[in-house]
C-alpha cells in the first residue's frame, strides 16, 4: 500500500469549494463500496468447495475505496452537476 501527504493545494487548483470537493470523494468512495459488495454477495449463496473454485479469480488485493476516489478526484476523471428540484 503506498502512503503519501496530500497538499492542501492540491485540493484547491481548480477554485473550487474544499467541502464539495470532499463531498464528491465520499460519494464516489461510497458507489466504490456498493459496487464491491454487490461482487461479494455471490459468496453467500456458496455451498460446496466446488462453486468456490469459480471466484478464484477474485483479486482481494485492491486498494481502498477511498484512496480510488481521491485518485480519481486528483486526476480530474470525477464529473458532478448540481440537481434542481
């Protein structure tokens, strides 16, 4: 797993509003989540060694949900429009 600083710089480059930002992060890291558990539900309905041998491609080294979103957000791959009701 590889640690680094973020700078609060870093975070501001663009003139947009901290607080949004982090919002934006949380809820990608939280669709991150969702999509992962919806990977591993299929584990529940597992009966026998044999079914199990068909998720052995499963990678469980993958980094955290936060650490993808706040990559994302960094690199500028994360989109979001505000929605009016």
């Amino acid at each position: 797993m590889k640690i680094s600083g973020v700078s609060i710089s870093s975070l501001f480059s663009d003139n947009e509003d901290l607080y949004e930002k982090i919002v934006v992060a949380a809820r990608r890291q939280r669709q991150i989540i969702e999509l992962r558990s919806i990977q591993l539900e299929a584990f529940q309905d597992i009966e026998d060694t044999e079914q199990l041998d068909e998720f052995d491609d499963i990678d469980h080294n993958i980094e955290k949900p936060l650490i993808v979103a706040m990559e994302e957000l960094f690199s500028n791959e994360l989109d979001w429009e505000y929605v009016t009701e």
